[in-house]
C-alpha cells in the first residue's frame, strides 16, 4: 500500500490560510467534499467529532485529522501545509504544521489503520518533514512523497 494510492494533486492544499482546529479542517475537508460529491459541513463534523475524543495532533509538527464517513464509497486523503504552524492541541503542545487528513468510508476498519501507520512510518523518514514544508506547489509534494513511498 502507498499513500499516492489515495492521494490526488486536487486534495493538496499548500498554504493553509486557517489560524485554528475547525478553521483547518474546514479548509482540508473542501477539495475532498468537490471530488467526492458529498456534504462539506457533514465532513467537518465527522472531523470535529473525532477531535472530541482526542486530538489528532500527534506531535513534531504533525497532524492527521481522519474520521469515518457514511457517504464515502473510498478512501480519500488530503495534505495541508502551514508554516507558520497551527495551535491543533497537539500532545507536544507545539503548533502543527503539516496535516494529513483522512477520510474513510464508515464500515472500512483495516484499510484506514494500515493508511495511518504507513503515514506515521513515512513522517519517521529523515528529512521528510523539512522537505514538504518547502515544497511549494502540489507537484512537489507528490514528488517528495512518491520517494518515500517507494522506499518502503
């Protein structure tokens, strides 16, 4: 499994313009409601309820806001940037910078668990992080990640 299995250039958003939690996944979730054909304020609630149980911001930068959603036939996936980084209630308490969001349909368990871990392994390679955060344009992103990917 790769992550450019389920990524497209439409989900990449470069320069987040949100300065908080519900503000970013409002922003991510847009490209993923036009390409999927479903409801963007539905999709924001599938997100903000999971940050309810607890963020996903998982530290070094990083977050990975994912939910479950009824009216999904696939997995989706999207990527945001921010430099300036985001206050995303994030374990380290440090803002985020990079989010990758994912979107599963309600009754996939495996395949979104198997997604997740492959992104945590990928965040783990060194330099990776430094890389996306100056790639400028989706077609970087999708380079700097179609190298990893293939490294694992």
């Amino acid at each position: 499994m790769k992550i450019l299995d389920f990524l497209r250039k439409e989900t990449i958003i470069t320069e987040l313009k949100a300065v908080d939690k519900k503000g970013v996944l409002e922003e991510l979730a847009l490209p993923v409601a036009d390409i999927t054909h479903t409801d963007h304020k539905e999709l924001v609630n599938v997100l903000m309820e999971r940050e309810h149980l607890g963020s996903t911001g998982i530290g070094d930068g990083i977050g990975i806001p994912h939910g479950k959603f009824k009216g999904l036939n696939a997995l989706v996936m999207g990527i945001g940037l921010s430099r300036k980084g985001i206050s995303f209630e994030a374990i380290d308490g440090k803002p985020t910078h990079i989010f990758f969001l994912l979107l599963t349909p309600e009754n996939s368990t495996g395949l979104h668990l198997k997604l997740l871990a492959r992104i945590s392994k990928v965040l783990k390679e060194e330099g990776f992080r430094e890389r996306l955060l100056s790639a400028t344009d989706a077609e970087t992103i999708l380079h700097i990640i179609e190298e990893v990917d293939e490294e694992f």
